[in-house]
C-alpha cells in the first residue's frame, strides 16, 4: 500500500486549496456583492460549518462503510461544490456552495487518515501524519494562487476544472484496496472523551482553526485596505505556506523522537507574541512578517493534535475513523468561531481586540501545560510524554 500515503497527501492538499482558495478572493467579492465584515467573515465560515456538519456523519462513514466509500462521498461533495462555485452569482448561492465543500472535507479528512493510520506503525505515526499535513499546508499555499488566478481569469474555468480533478481522484481511490469497516461503540466514544491525549487533540485543533480563521479573514481585508491586490496577498499566504510545508514533517519527527509538549509549548509562546503584534495593525512591512510567523506558530499545532487524537482513539478503543470525524467537527468549531466572531468584533471595535483574544487564548492554554507541568499531573490535557 505504499500508493496509499501518496493518495492521502493529494487529496489533503487539494481539500486544503480548495479551502484557501477564498482567501485572496474575498475582496474581490466584497466589492463584487458588497459585502461587510460580517458577511465577509460568515462567508470564510460556511466551508467550516459544513465541516462541523458532515464531522459525525463522515466519521460514521469511515467506520461503518469503509475509508474508500468515506473518500469517494467526500470527493463527489467536493465536485459539486466546485461548480456551485463556478457558477455562483450572489452571497447565498456562494454560502452554499462553501456549506457543501466543507462537509466534502469531513468525509475526505475522516476516510482519508482513518485508512492511513489503519497501515502505519505507532512509532511512525508523527512521521506519517506530519508528512500528509505538510501537504495539507502546501495545499494552502496553492489555494490563494487558484483563488488569484480565478479573480484575474474567472472564476468559472478555474473551478469547473476543479470538479475534473474530483473524478481524477476517486478514480484513484477506487484502485486501492479498502480498509477494514468497524462498528463504532458508545463506550468507547465516552472512554475517549474521558482521555486526556484525545480530549487535548481536539482542543489544540479547535485552538489552531480559530486562530486561522480570525487571520483568513482579517489579514487580507487590512492589506486590501492598504492598497494590496488579490495577487499580492495571494503571494503572502504562499509564502507562508512554503514555511509551513517544509515545517510540518518536522514536527512529525520530532514529536516521534522528543514526545508532544515540545512543538506545543513552543507554538504557543510564539503565537502569543506575533498576534499580540498583528493587534497594532501596523503597516504593511510590519504587517507582512508578523502574518507569516502567525501562520507557523498557528500551523505547527495541527500534527501534534492529530497524533493526541489518534493515540487517545487506540487507548480509548475508539475506531480511527470516528475519532477523525470528531477532530472534524473541532477544528470546525474553531474555524466557524473565528471568522465569524473576528468579523463581527472587527467591525464594532476594530481588528485589534480579535487579535488580542486570539492571543490571550494562546497565553492562557500555555500557562495551563506549564502548570499541569510543574505539578506532574498524570491527567494533563495533554500529555507530558
């Protein structure tokens, strides 16, 4: 099966540009179809309110049916979702479209690390995981560059030739061998919420997605009202994302060699410092920086909350597949809070008082690890070792 790794990586990065395609679009629809922060923001979080929507369902899906039939549902949402986007002509028809990619997403992300993790050893697991986000993130350093060719070029050729590439990838997927269905189990639902490593995987997820998404919405309206381009800011994310491509295996290997506290405390630290900076809303060459360390420190606390939710899942006796629909449905949380909130606070108060509770939130969650540190709790939200 060694097709398989290389089968979840595409289709993590195609889910992921898919998602960040809206980024260095969004001002673009703004002017088109006049949009407020508020509706700005509640169009960045459609895609993870659909999320939160299929995450039970896709996880159901990956256990009862099969990771293969879980993929293959996910990637016909994801084709349909993609025209709707093509042809959409005004904020309902794109909320909609939004609503169904990312329930799309719930199913591929469930079927797709359920059927990974049913091939990879333990001692690997960060590796393995770490490897598919770092193609995850390099989808979204791809998607601001689709979304800004689809402002310069239309947005109907672009995304027409996206649904193509869904019936490419089920295709594919309809080639490899499917895993194991499992019947999923209350008690060990319960069991893994009680767990201290799967219950601290989806917070850190949640954490992770709310702070992106108050960056997704809020980073490329203040560089558009600087002046700057879809291009432009298109170019920042990629930036960004070619760091955090080559950061994510990184992390993997080193949660494998030196355990999760690590990468988390120190993501942690930094995130609290440069969303305290981006709160001043300096200019541009100030600005710039302060978005790419952002997206880093944010970025780095994905794969160690993968492996807490995978290993919390085995502890727990809890089918993979379940244990991915439920970080589905915690990073949507996240991801539906934070651009929905930071629209809405930004437009009352102003961008920087989004910012400043994005890095209390991170200031916050580090001083609780160090205390549950200090007192060697075995019960710590995540774990020491």
């Amino acid at each position: 099966m060694r097709r398989l790794p290389v089968l979840v990586a595409v289709l993590v990065l195609v889910d992921t540009m898919l998602y960040a395609a809206l980024t260095p679009l969004l001002p673009h629809f703004a002017h088109e179809f006049a949009l407020s922060k508020t509706r700005a923001g509640v169009l960045v979080a459609a895609y993870a309110a659909g999320a939160l929507l299929g995450g039970l369902p896709g996880g159901l899906a990956a256990a009862r049916l099969g990771a293969k039939r879980s993929v293959l549902a996910g990637l016909t949402l994801m084709g349909l979702s993609s025209l709707g986007f093509a042809f959409a002509g005004g904020f309902w028809a794109l909320f909609a479209a939004r609503l169904i990619q990312g329930g799309g997403s719930a199913f591929t992300w469930a079927g797709a690390f359920a059927w990974l993790l049913g091939t990879a050893p333990r001692e690997r697991r960060g590796e393995m995981i770490g490897t598919a986000m770092g193609a995850a993130v390099f989808g979204a350093m791809l998607g601001p560059a689709i979304g800004a060719a689809a402002a310069i070029a239309g947005r109907a050729p672009v995304f027409v030739a996206l649904s193509g590439l869904a019936l490419v990838l089920a295709a594919w997927a309809l080639r490899l061998e499917d895993s194991a269905a499992q019947q999923p189990s209350l008690s060990a639902l319960v069991r893994a919420l009680r767990n201290g490593e799967f219950a601290g995987g989806l917070f850190l997820m949640a954490l992770a997605s709310l702070l992106f998404g108050i960056l997704g919405v809020l980073g490329p309206l203040h560089l558009a009202a600087a002046g700057w381009g879809a291009a432009a800011i298109g170019a920042v994310w990629l930036a960004g994302g070619a760091l955090e491509t080559l950061q994510a295996p990184l992390v993997g290997r080193l949660i494998d060699a030196r355990g999760r506290l690590l990468p988390i405390r120190a993501s942690l630290a930094l995130a609290t410092a440069v969303t305290v900076g981006l709160a001043f809303g300096a200019r541009p060459l100030a600005y710039v920086p302060l978005l790419v360390l952002a997206s880093l420190s944010y970025g780095a606390l994905f794969t160690p909350a993968f492996v807490l939710i995978a290993d919390g899942s085995e502890t727990a006796g809890l089918a993979q597949g379940m244990g991915f629909g439920l970080m589905n449905a915690a990073w949507a949380l996240g991801a539906v809070a934070g651009p929905g909130a930071a629209g809405a606070i930004a437009a009352a108060s102003g961008d920087w008082l989004s910012f400043a509770l994005g890095a209390f939130a991170c200031f916050a969650t580090l001083l609780a690890l160090l205390y549950r540190a200090r007192v060697g709790a075995s019960s710590a939200v995540v774990p020491l070792s």
